[in-house]
C-alpha cells in the first residue's frame, strides 16, 4: 500500500511538473488546459480552476477509471471524462489537452490539418478536427474518442488540441509536436497552399524510418 501511495504521490509531482513545461512553451495559458497520468487503476488529473503554471501535488487529484477522487481535496477537471475515456479506449498512458494558440487558430479553418511534414506521422499523420461541442460534455469527449481512431492526437473546433501518448513525457512531446506542425502550416498557408505529402510519399517516409532503425 505504501509503494503504492508513493507511485501515485510522484505522479501527482510529474503532472504538475509537466503542466509548468507546457506554460514555459506556451501551450497552457492560465487555467487553460488539463494534463493526466495512468498509474495502474488510477488516474492523477489536473484539478479545475488551476493556474497550470504554478501547479502544485496539491493541485492534482486522484481518481479511479470510473472517476471517483481517491485523493487531494481538489474537483477534477471539468474534461476528466475526455481524459477517461482515452485511457478506456487507447490504453494510453498519459493525456495532455491544451488551448495552444497555433493548434486552436488551425481548429477555426480546417476540417483537418493534412500531412505536410513527415514529422507528423508520429501523430499518425493527418489530424482530425473534432465538431465543435461545449466543453466537458459528452459530446466532445464521444467525438474526441472517434477523432483519435488511428491518431494521437487530435484538434478540437474552436477549442484547442488533446495528444496522448504511452507516457507523460511522450504525450507532452506529441502536444509540441501537434503545436509545431500547427504552426507550420499558418505560416505556409500566408504564402500560399501548402504542398501535401500523398500515401505514397508518406509510405517512403515510413519504410525509410523502419530501415534505419527509427520506429515501426
């Protein structure tokens, strides 16, 4: 019990840990946002309300996969059903949701953010816009699961991003990486229309990576 409360107690430092990384990239704005980590059965989440740039352990409570709080005396997110819901269907390992400013203007305009840079397809290339849904309902979180089909990562209309991944640090990476290629395709849309990698361009990038040892 004790390894236990202490794995959960160090998760709940690592959330707030990375919450402060994502404010210094300037993905998390004010109280903006909410990042978890799995650990075993439970969840530790951002609690709502939070400054996610002086978040503390304090500030991240502990739920069960059915959302009950088991610890910290603060209401979770008001998007824990999101966050649930992709550890129900992804088995992920952690979840990042932010209102990234690059990530959220590409959200007003596109119905999808198309393949531009190879890089992406650690996303799992193009990204899926979700229909727009107030925050916190189930309907963004139903839409949230569809759009993530394959991805991971996905854009919500008029809202921001949510990227996960099978550990804090990879989901964090996934978030800057989703917000870098945002960024890519505003700056090369004010030049003109951006050029698309095609399947089979992007089959080459995936064969080149696998010969070279790079991933699968």
């Amino acid at each position: 019990m004790a390894d236990a409360s202490s794995m959960l107690d160090e998760a709940r430092r690592s959330v707030a840990r990375a919450c402060h990384g994502l404010a210094g990239e300037g993905l998390l704005i004010g109280s903006a946002g909410n990042v978890s980590v799995r650990v075993g059965e439970h969840v530790a989440v951002t609690a709502t309300r939070v400054v996610l740039s002086r978040a503390t352990a304090a500030d991240v409570t502990v739920v069960d996969l059915d959302g009950e709080v088991v610890a910290g005396e603060r209401a979770p997110t008001s998007e824990l059903e999101l966050h649930l819901g992709i550890y129900r269907r992804y088995d992920a390992g952690a979840v990042v949701h932010t209102h990234s400013p690059q990530a959220t203007a590409v959200s007003l305009v596109l119905d999808e953010l198309p393949c531009v840079h190879y890089q992406q397809l650690a996303l799992g290339g193009a990204i899926r816009v979700v229909p727009f849904a107030v925050f916190g309902s189930p309907e963004l979180a139903a839409g949230t699961l569809t759009a993530l089909d394959g991805k991971s990562a996905a854009l919500l209309a008029n809202h921001g991003a949510v990227a996960h991944g099978p550990t804090l640090e990879a989901a964090v990476d996934n978030a800057l990486l989703l917000e870098w290629a945002c960024g890519l395709y505003v700056r090369a849309a004010t030049l003109g229309a951006p050029r698309v990698l095609d399947p089979a361009q992007q089959e080459a990038v995936v064969t080149a990576a696998v010969r070279r040892g790079y991933g699968r």
